[in-house]
C-alpha cells in the first residue's frame, strides 16, 4: 500500500526531505518545481512508512486504502505523473539545514509583514542559527492570507498555521502586531535595532482591467470579495450585489474558482467553517444561481490546477458547465497536448473539461460555466453594472508561448455582479526601490538592489514581493529558504552592521508609537475567543471582523503580561 498526496497539497516540500526513499517527486532542487501543481508519491517505490503524512502541513497526504470518494482519483494522477517522470535512479535524502558554529552574536532580524513567506523565514532563521525574530505586521491577527486569503471551505489548507504556532512558542520570535511599518516605525529605525529588515509583504494589490465600466457599481476586484468573506477587518463594510441571477468572474485561476464555490454552494454548507458572519448572512439572501467565469486563453492554459478544477465535481447542487465547442483545439495544442513531454497537467485539465461538458445538467442545479478565449471590452450599465462585453480570442505564438489575441466576435452577457481575478500585484514599499513594471521590489535571490545595481546592506525580501504573485503556500518555504540562506551568508561574512539598539529597546519604541500593538499573548487571546465562539456552534472559529473588537479581546491577555 502506497501514500498519495491529495487536492490540498501546499507544495511546502517537507514530506520530501522526510521520505526515506525519496520518492516524491518534484524536489525543490528539479526546475519542474516552480510550476508543479502540486507533489507526486510514486507508489512502486513508497514503502508505506507514512514519514511524510507526519510531516504534511496541511494533512494532503492519506494511505491508497483510505482515500474518499472525492480523493480516489488522485491515486491514478500520483502514479502517472511518474509515467511522465520516472525515478530512474534514487538520490541521497535532503540534509538538514546546518546550523551555524557557535561563537557568534545573536543575529537580530525584523520581518515586516506575517504571512507565510514571514513565517517561513522566521522559522528557518530560527533553525539556522542563535537569532531574534521580531514580525510585524499592520493588521491586529497573523497568517496573511492563510487567515484572510483561503477560503473557508478549505480549513486543511489552513492548518499550516499550526506550524508556525508550534515554532512560534519560545522568545526567539516576537511579534508586534497591528504596527504599520512606515506610520509607526520606519524602516531606519527598524535597521537601527537589526541587523537585517527582511520584507514579506505579499502583493496587496489586483491588477486591472482597463475597460471602460470597470469602475461603475457592483464591479469589484475579486481581492476585495474575498478580503470581505474571509472576515478582514479593512473590508468588512464592504456591500456586494447579490440580487440578480448571474454573476461574471473575469479570470479562471484558482482564486476564481474558490469565488465561484463560495457564491454556488449552499450556505449551510459554508455554515460550518470560519467564513465571516456578515459574508454568510448576505450569502443566504443571495440570488445568484449562475457564475460564469472568463479565461483568456484556452483550456491547456487555465490558470487553475487540476486539483482545485476537479474538486468542483463534488459540490452538492453544482453543476460545472462546459461547452464542447470551446474544447476545440487548433493544430498546435493538439501537437502539444500529444507530444510525449507534455506531462500530467494539461492533459488532466483536458481530460476534466470534456467529462465537464458531457456530464448532463440539471435543472434545479446552480451553474459554474467556464468560457474559455476570451477577454471583457466593456462593463455597460447606467448608474451601475447590467451586463458585460467580451471579444472571442485566438491563440497565437509568440516568443514560444501561446498568447490570447482578440477576434472581432463579441458577445454580451448581463450581469449585476462582475468580479475580476486576474492576479494579485505587489505595492511599493517605503525607502525601498520597486519595480513598477514586475510589481516587485528589485533583488538578487532575496538581496535587496539598489540603483546602483548592488546589494543595500542589510535589506531582503522573501514571497510574492520577491518573485511576483505566483505559487501557492508552500512555494514560500523554498522561497524564503533561499533569502535566509543569503542573509546568514552575509551575517557570517560580517556584512552586516550591528543593530545599536536592543530587544528592549525596540520594544520600548514600539509602545510608545504604537499603544494598541497586539503581542503573542494579545495574538493568542483572540485567538481563543475566537476559538470558543466556533466550539460553541460547532464552527472552527467566530472571527472578529472589527479592528476594535480585535483590540478589545487583545487587551484582556496583554494587560495581565
């Protein structure tokens, strides 16, 4: 009996360095791993130790023998994907990071921002060497988009957090919560007190559209609906349109998908998980019956990933609709979905779409539509949103990729609601350089760059302001993995400055800018009181979605520290 890795896979890549026989597939050292959907168990080669199952952040890995109805399926795509790319040989397992000689001063780090590049970091830091970790972050909770991002019908993805909160436990890393970095401290002062700053702030932004209509109302980014169903703070206010029948997502990445499963799936479904009060409450009196989602390209390249495309066949009272004709493909993806290195993927996403548009509708059913080759011209609407307008789209290489061109086919379809999804994009930083055109902050492997072309002393960025808004979760272990390794390599070279203030110092500072900055212990009590409200309507947690009820359930725990 083999192990097989499941939907919920974070690409974090610890189960690889705990297999005994390394036989997951592909390692963080294989240039498939940038753009790998998820990791493979090849079961001829598994010996049933379940050494990565132990190790699974987010519990993605079951025997063979114990999947679910919903999960069978991945037993056959962890086999093919070994189809594609056999072992061939076996290599030595993963060495554990060594730690650095004694002898050396304590290196004090800050990381600004408190999602998962943050933490990876501050827990790779914390295994490298004899270090102070102090993570700040502008909102009153941690996790980022762990906590603000994933959608609630995928509480497993979210149990990464436990891993950090086992890291966590002990002085070495302190957190200064609901301090915003360039208001209540700057980043000289941050530099004053460390001996690094190390940024990951994610990319806070979306990109737009550019079509005229995209500011009229009921057209929202899809960061923002998410932001407000996930019970942040800053857009808990937020009020979305949801009396008509249909809404339009432009973009089919996975973030689309979640949207379209949160706007479909009954409500006491999503009754159950921590999705904001507000959120549930607007969804019960929600119309909407149909989502239609618009991809650019074809259905080779849809930005979602086959796990996230094949789980909406389990949604009760869902139907996922595909046309046949958008199936269609030209010689080219034909050639390339045929040519023998194609691999798992775009086979799969193809193989998902046909049995979609072939699987009989029914009547009472919500709808997903997926539209494929297409791109919004225009939102029309009087004093709000009534309908969009989209071009056909052809396919064309350019510069070895296939690239989207628009034909002059249009069609129109009404709507109140029109989310666009299109991709997250990073936001400059104070008293760092940036990269408008990337959305990026300008590095060399997690070095900072000035403009003069050379490292600035003592600056590193890890995640989505590192490399751009790709990847998932796990993709920041490896990510923040590598600026770590970079900013102790400096540390020992000795280019870094001393930090002329200390722990106590810093935190001294931080109070007296900031009064209502939540520590662990404030962390910790919402988290409890959150905690509680869940186990009492036999929910996760009852999430505080008011920066003051955050403070108040903060400030219990923190005035008895």
């Amino acid at each position: 009996m083999a192990y097989v890795i499941t939907q919920r896979c974070c690409n974090d890549a610890t189960c690889v360095a705990e297999c005994p026989v390394d036989c997951i597939r592909p390692r963080p050292d294989h240039p498939e791993f940038a753009t790998a959907e998820m990791l493979y168990i090849d079961p001829d080669t598994c010996i049933d130790c379940g050494a990565c199952a132990d190790a699974c952040p987010v519990e993605a890995i079951f025997p063979e023998d114990s999947l679910t109805a919903s999960l069978a399926r991945f037993r056959d795509i962890n086999a093919t994907y070994f189809q594609h790319h056999p072992l061939g040989s076996t290599f030595d397992s993963i060495a554990p990071t060594p730690r650095l000689p004694t002898g050396l001063d304590t290196l004090r780090v800050a990381i600004v921002g408190a999602g998962p590049a943050a933490c990876y970091a501050a827990d790779e830091l914390r295994r490298r060497c004899s270090a102070e970790v102090e993570i700040f972050d502008k909102l009153p909770t941690p996790w980022g988009l762990v906590r603000a991002g994933v959608a609630p019908d995928h509480p497993g993805t979210k149990t990464v957090t436990q891993l950090f909160d086992s890291a966590f436990r002990g002085d070495s890393v302190g957190f200064h919560l609901n301090v915003e970095v360039g208001e209540h401290i700057s980043h000289a002062e941050l530099m004053d007190h460390h001996h690094a700053v190390l940024y990951a702030v994610g990319a806070s932004s979306d990109r737009r559209m550019g079509v005229p209509g995209e500011d009229l109302p009921g057209s929202h980014s899809a960061t923002e609906f998410v932001a407000w169903y996930n019970g942040h703070p800053d857009y808990a206010d937020r009020v979305f349109d949801l009396s008509g029948p249909r809404a339009v997502i432009v973009g089919n990445g996975n973030v689309a998908l979640d949207v379209a499963r949160v706007l479909t799936v009954s409500p006491d479904e999503l009754a159950g998980t921590d999705i904001a009060d507000h959120a549930l409450a607007a969804l019960r009196e929600s119309n909407i019956r149909e989502v239609v989602l618009l991809g650019r390209r074809g259905p080779l390249q849809a930005a979602y990933t086959s796990p996230e495309f094949m789980a909406l066949r389990h949604l009760d009272g869902v139907d996922v609709i595909i046309d046949e004709a958008d199936l269609e493909l030209d010689p080219v993806d034909h050639a390339a979905l045929d040519h023998p290195d194609a691999g798992p993927s775009p086979r799969l996403k193809y193989a998902l779409a046909e049995e979609y548009s072939r699987d009989p509708a029914t009547p009472e059913n919500k709808r997903i539509v997926f539209r494929y080759l297409t791109s919004p011209i225009e939102i029309h609407g009087g004093e709000r949103v009534e309908s969009l307008e989209f071009a056909r789209n052809e396919l064309i290489d350019r510069d070895g990729q296939r690239v989207a061109r628009a034909t002059d086919q249009t069609e129109r379809v009404e709507t109140g609601l029109v989310l666009r999804s299109i991709g997250y994009r990073g936001v400059a930083v104070a008293d760092l350089p940036f990269d408008e055109a990337l959305g990026v902050v300008p590095n060399e492997h997690g070095r900072v760059i000035g403009a003069d072309g050379c490292p600035i002393e003592g600056v590193y960025v890890s995640g989505w302001i590192k490399r751009g808004p790709r990847g998932v979760i796990g993709s920041n272990r490896v990510d923040s993995a590598e600026t770590v390794e970079h900013l102790v390599a400096d540390f020992v070279a000795g280019r870094l400055t001393a930090p002329a203030g200390d722990r106590a110092a810093l935190t001294a500072l931080v109070n007296e800018r900031q009064p209502d900055v939540v520590d662990r212990a404030g962390w910790k009590a919402i988290d409890q009181a959150e905690r509680s409200a869940g186990a009492a309507t036999g929910r996760p947690r009852v999430k505080f979605t008011d920066h003051a009820d955050l403070l108040d359930a903060a400030r219990t725990a923190m005035a008895r520290s």
